[in-house]
C-alpha cells in the first residue's frame, strides 16, 4: 500500500505495478497495463505538466500503438503529417531525401509532426477514465527496495511528507536523469557523439505552407534543423559554432537573429521558447535487475536526427506490457521479462547508430569536409536516398520461433503490416476491426488447424483466431476480408498458411502446415513459461 510517512494515512491500496516518471512514455506504458485490468501507481515529481514540447513528431508504428489506446480521434488536432524528410547542402541541393507516406504500412502517416503537450494531454485525458490507474504528481521517488517478492518504494513531496508505495514491479520512465535507474547502479554506454544546438519554438501568426515539412540545412556556416511541430507550430534549432559561447547562443536577440533567414520575425511569430540543449547517443547496460525495469529515457538518449527518441520509447513499452501482463497473469515466467531488454537494445543501438551517422552528415562546420560530403552524397554513394521508410525493424533474437535451430526461421521478428479488412460488414483498419493483442492468422481456418489444447491455450491468451479470405469470398462464415491485399500476399511471400503475431505485433512464427503450427504454438507455450535466451546486457553483447 502507499501511506504518508507522518500520520500513516492510507492513499491508495498495494498496486501491481508502479511506475515512476509521467511523460509520454510512462502515460502509454500505464494506460497499456490499466486496460488490462491491472492496478497502476504512477509517481510524477513536477505538480503539473510540462508546458513545453521536448519531441515534435512520431512515426507510423507509434500512431499505431496510440490508436490502440484510443486517442486517433485527436490525431488531426494535435498533429501534421509529413510530406517527406530533405537534407540539403549550403546551395540547397538535396544530398538525402526520405519521402513519407500519409498512409503507411502501419494504416497510418508515416510520420506525424506533432505538439507533445497536447498529446500528452490527450492522454491525460484517456488516462483519468481509468479506474485501476492513479497518478500522484508532486512526488519525487527518494528511495527504492527490491526485497525478491516486491518492491517497496519511498517519494517525497516538496513539503517533505513521505510516501512509502510498494508494488510488485516498478518501472522507471523519469528520463535521462533517472532517479531509479542511478538508485539501482546501472551503468551506461556513452558514444561520446555530442552537439550543443539552439533550440527555437515557434508559434506562427499566420498559417504557413512549409514543403517539405522537416528539412536538414547541412550548411556548414551554421548547420540548422527546420521541422514542423504541430498545426501552427514549428521548430528550428541552430548549431552552435566553434569559439562561440553558449551564453551568447543561448539568447532572445540571437535567435531572431538566426530566424530572419526563414522569414521569421516578431511581427509574424512568438518565440515561445529559445534554449541551448545537448543531444546524447547512450543507453543503459542493463534494462532489467530484478523487480526494476527501465523504459524510455531512462535507457537510452539518441540524438534527434531521425525523430525516434519517443517513439523508440513508446516501443519500450509495447514490448514490455505485454510481457508484464502475463507475467503478473501467471501466463509466463519472470524469465520473460530477460526477453525485454534482449530485444529492445538491438532496435535502440541501430536507432542510435543511425541517428549519429546521419548526425555526422549535418554538423559539418568545416567548408572542405562538407564540400567533399556533398560530393559523395550527389555522386549517389548514399544508399538511404530517395528510400521511404519500411514496416519497421525486424527483431533479431528473443523470443522468435527458431524451429529445431537456435536463429529465429523466417519470417520470424518481421514485423505484421496493417491494412483494412472487413468483418461482419466493418471495414476498417485491422486493429479497430479484429482487435488488438496475439494474433494467429491464416489463409485457412486457425481453429480447425489447431490441437484442442493448444486452441484453449490462445483463447486463453485472448490470441484473435483469423481466417482471412480474398475480396470476393465474404460468403465463407466467419472470415475476415482482406480488403487492401496485405495479408494474403504477405502469407504467399513467406510460403505459409499460418502466421502467429505478438502484441506488439512482430510475427513469432510461420506455418505452412496443421503439423508445423503445432510446433510453432508449442514453442511460444514453452518460451513464455520458460524463456531461456540471455538477460542483462553488458558491453561485451551485441
């Protein structure tokens, strides 16, 4: 339970889970466990929202996952999407162009500009018609015990009261500077890859058409970022240059400076912030001790080149909720919970990683070296140009099916597309139609392929049990209907007639008959109760 350190007075009963940190990533990662039905405890220091924007977009997948959450609804008020992501030179060439989507393959834009305040007041909002979760704001966390069967937790209000919380799993969301992940001594790896820029938040008088949306100014006399953020709004951020202080940078008069370039001034926009920030490309070695997990910027910072640092957080939630609900159903071993931090760290190093390539391209400050870049990239040596973005990035190992192997079988850790289907005449995109969590999907009959225990075992697992059928064939009882011809054809790549998809919605597995999925349910029934890939990352790993 949670009682005040003074008068001992209850304040909420023992939750599930506890989470500490409020941003985006502990709202989406509290609203996931609560629509399960489990009792959520969030512990936020700041008293009130933060009323400024820290990220300004997110991605297809990400839309995804906050759709499931149901809040698409605001998508058009809070959010822009974009055309397409242009790096150019000091002339204005293009050297990289990514050209975005407005429905991509997850059945949404590719990329959607965005005010973070108002989304995460949207979730708020979805957050307080929830009666299992509860968040008290004003509460640093102070102190923190795993005692093996709980967590006991300590938070501390300005005032100096006490609130003493246990839980049975705590999560730390509080950011890069994060009280649980210092608390516990996990270390980190820094790539030592790190820039001060100015940052510049703009709300515009009058609306303005900016095509592309995002561009790269790889100008090496002052490298600069323009990007939307929102309907009405938008960043740009300058790079601060050799020999120029941050002091100086980091002023009114310079930033109206640095914007007249853009045609913007005070007479057509308001400032509403200007300050110096240094980007980060680390993460934390472990995501896992215990009964504590990090998600978010707890473990990991990437620099904001390819807009994934929310969205790789938002990942980390998806991945982790899922996991958790089992774990606390009895569903799946603790062990399971290893399979987190396995599989997120591959997609975060890659996000990071690409993102300090693509870093390395734009803060350019010397004429020469970004003559020559300029050079290579026209001479068509960058194999990213002109490329739109994919489903997304394939796990590589954790919990995958891997046959009589020890490598995941492909298409195993592909990630599931999302087109529109029809069932019981609704159309609709897959998630709204069937439904969202596992998935067992086949151009036949799942439940007629299926062992009577193995069925009761994906029922059990609230698995959606899909036979989905070409546009022409609504009369088969029922089918689903492949309405945007994602499905099938996705079945015929892989040579399968079966695909079974996780919540977060990575293909385990693929069957081309009754007998091979039999296998293939086999081994997720076994991975979940005793998943015995590696845990705790260190730097030897990966």
């Amino acid at each position: 339970m949670c009682s005040a350190g003074s008068g001992q007075q209850s304040v909420t009963p023992e939750a599930d889970v506890l989470i500490v940190g409020y941003g985006p990533i502990g709202q989406v990662l509290s609203i996931l466990l609560a629509t399960r039905g489990w009792r959520v405890l969030v512990v936020e220091r700041w008293e009130k929202p933060y009323t400024l924007p820290r990220a300004t977009s997110f991605d297809g997948e990400t839309a995804r996952t906050l759709a499931s959450l149901g809040v698409a609804d605001a998508f058009a008020e809070i959010g822009l999407p974009a055309d397409a992501y242009d790096w150019r030179n000091a002339a204005g060439s293009s050297l990289l162009r990514v050209e975005l989507a407005e429905r991509g393959a997850h059945g949404w834009p590719e990329t959607t500009t965005m005010h973070q305040p108002a989304l995460e007041a949207v979730l708020c909002a979805r957050a307080e018609r929830l009666p299992q979760l509860r968040v008290l704001r004003g509460y640093g966390a102070t102190d923190l015990v795993d005692n093996g069967s709980g967590i006991e937790l300590t938070a501390t209000d300005t005032a100096g009261e006490r609130l003493r919380c246990t839980a049975s799993w705590v999560i730390g969301c509080d950011g890069a500077n994060s009280f649980v992940r210092d608390h516990i001594g996990v270390r980190g790896t820094d790539l030592g890859f790190s820039f001060d820029w100015l940052l510049c938040d703009v709300v515009l008088h009058e609306p303005r058409v900016f095509s592309p949306l995002n561009v790269q100014h790889c100008d090496p006399v002052r490298p600069t970022t323009a990007v939307g953020s929102g309907p009405g709004r938008r960043r740009w951020e300058f790079m601060r240059l050799p020999g120029e202080s941050v002091a100086e940078l980091n002023r009114a008069e310079t930033a109206w400076r640095l914007l007249e370039r853009f045609d913007v001034t005070p007479e057509n926009a308001t400032l509403q912030r200007h300050t110096v920030y240094s980007f980060q490309a680390a993460w934390a070695d472990e995501w896992r001790r215990g009964r504590v997990l990090l998600a978010g910027d707890a473990a990991h910072l990437m620099p904001p080149f390819t807009g994934q640092g929310m969205c790789a957080g938002i990942r980390d939630a998806l991945n982790l909720s899922w996991k958790l609900d089992l774990v606390l159903r009895g569903a799946a071993g603790e062990g399971l919970l290893d399979s987190y931090p396995r599989e997120r760290v591959d997609h975060v190093r890659e996000a990071i990683d690409t993102a300090v390539r693509l870093g390395r391209v734009l803060c350019v400050t010397d004429a020469a070296t970004a003559a020559s870049r300029d050079a290579s990239l026209l001479a068509g040596m960058d194999t990213g140009r002109g490329r739109q973005h994919g489903v997304g990035a394939p796990l590589r190992t954790g919990l995958l099916y891997t046959g009589i192997g020890t490598s995941p079988v492909p298409p195993a850790g592909e990630v599931m597309p999302q087109g529109r289907v029809r069932h019981e005449g609704v159309t609709g995109l897959f998630d709204e139609v069937v439904g969202t969590g596992p998935v067992l999907l086949g151009s036949a009959d799942p439940t007629a392929a299926l062992e009577e225990s193995q069925l009761a075992f994906l029922t059990g697992l609230g698995t959606r049990l899909v036979h989905m059928v070409a546009l022409g064939d609504e009369e088969t009882p029922g089918a689903v209907v492949d309405v945007d011809e994602v499905y099938l054809p996705l079945l015929k790549a892989a040579r399968a007639r079966f695909l079974l998809v996780r919540p977060d919605h990575h293909i385990y597995g693929a069957a081309r008959t009754s007998r091979e999925l039999t296998a293939v349910v086999g081994q997720f029934r076994s991975g979940l109760l005793d998943w015995s890939g590696p845990g705790l990352l260190d730097r030897e790993t990966g």
